[in-house]
C-alpha cells in the first residue's frame, strides 16, 4: 500500500505509470539526471534546471513520486528527491540503464 506520500510499494509499481511518468522529456530529465549521480543522491526539486513554475513542479515530482520513480521527503520548506534504483532495479530490470542509455544517444544525435 501507497504511504501518505503516495510512494507506491515495490510490489505495487506498475509499468504503465512508470512509462507515462518518463513520456514526459523533462520528467524523464530528472531521472537521468538522478541515475547519473551515486546512489542515494538527494537533490532539492529546484537544482534540476526545469522550466515549470512552483505549481507546476510540484505536478511533475508528485507524477514520478507515484509512479515509483523517486522517493521524496520534506526538509524544510523544500522536498528532497531520491532515485529508487534498487526498487526500479528490482520491479524492472535493466529499464533504468535503458532509460540513461537512449537519453545519451538523444543527446548525441541532437549535436
């Protein structure tokens, strides 16, 4: 069961949820950004460079919170995020090397 967050458990992770949560380029950007830091980076939901507005972000951490994406905490008036690569890692495997592998070919074909 889903905590008051709405982090869904390891055995409630849905691909179709984890697949509309990455549809979206910029959600999918945080991803990639967090699978390339070491594990258990924390990031404020600011540093990741999107173009949303307050209201707007907090739409789109909560989308990738509920898919099973990421794990969130308040601190502050702020909220941490955190990649849950074991749980991805464990509900799918490979798909997060997947995910950063055609971001990387993406960006190589852009330039």
């Amino acid at each position: 069961m889903a905590d008051q967050d709405g982090h869904p458990d390891l055995d409630e992770f849905d691909l179709s949820k984890i697949l509309h949560a990455l549809s979206d380029e910029n959600r999918r950007s945080v991803i990639v950004q967090l699978a390339e830091q070491p594990d258990d980076t924390e990031q404020f939901c600011s540093v990741f460079g999107m173009p949303w507005a307050q209201s707007t972000r907090t739409h789109h951490f909560k989308v990738l919170r509920t898919a099973g994406l990421v794990w969130q905490r308040d601190v502050g008036n702020g909220r941490m995020t955190r990649l849950r690569r074991d749980d991805l890692e464990k509900a799918f495997p490979g798909l997060l090397d997947l995910i950063v592998a055609a971001d990387r070919k993406a960006r190589m074909g852009a330039q």
